[in-house]
C-alpha cells in the first residue's frame, strides 16, 4: 500500500520540476525516499491518470504530470 505522505511527496516534486522528467531527477529531488518507494508512488500516480511514464529513445523513463483539459 502506498501511502498518501509518499504518493504527495513525489507528485510536488513532479510538478515542480514541470515537463518530463526523469525517474533519476525525481529520485535526487526525493533522497530521503528509497528507489522502491519512488518507483510504488509513481505506479499509484501513473494507475490514477495523474501522471505518464513512457520510456525514451535512451531507454531512460520519463515522467510527466497530467493536467486535465477542461472540456
């Protein structure tokens, strides 16, 4: 289970560094959390549509925050 201090704690850190990112960026802006427990809130972020994970032509795995459109 992933807990709601964890899941906030990346998504901030997400949103403040804006487009893709990637996982070892969000990782060096999140040192107290274990890779284990950045890799579980971005699967829970990614599962609830708050954010995409796609993988880039480096094979590095970018992370980027989904903003709803209004519509």
């Amino acid at each position: 289970m992933v807990t709601t201090v964890l899941v906030d704690r990346v998504r901030t850190t997400l949103e403040h560094l804006g487009a893709h990112s990637s996982l070892d960026e969000v990782m060096d802006l999140c040192p107290e959390l274990t890779w284990n427990q950045v890799f579980l809130a971005i699967d829970h972020l990614s599962r609830t549509g708050t954010v995409r994970v796609t993988v880039g032509a480096d094979r590095t795995y970018r992370v980027q925050t989904v903003h709803p459109t209004g519509g």
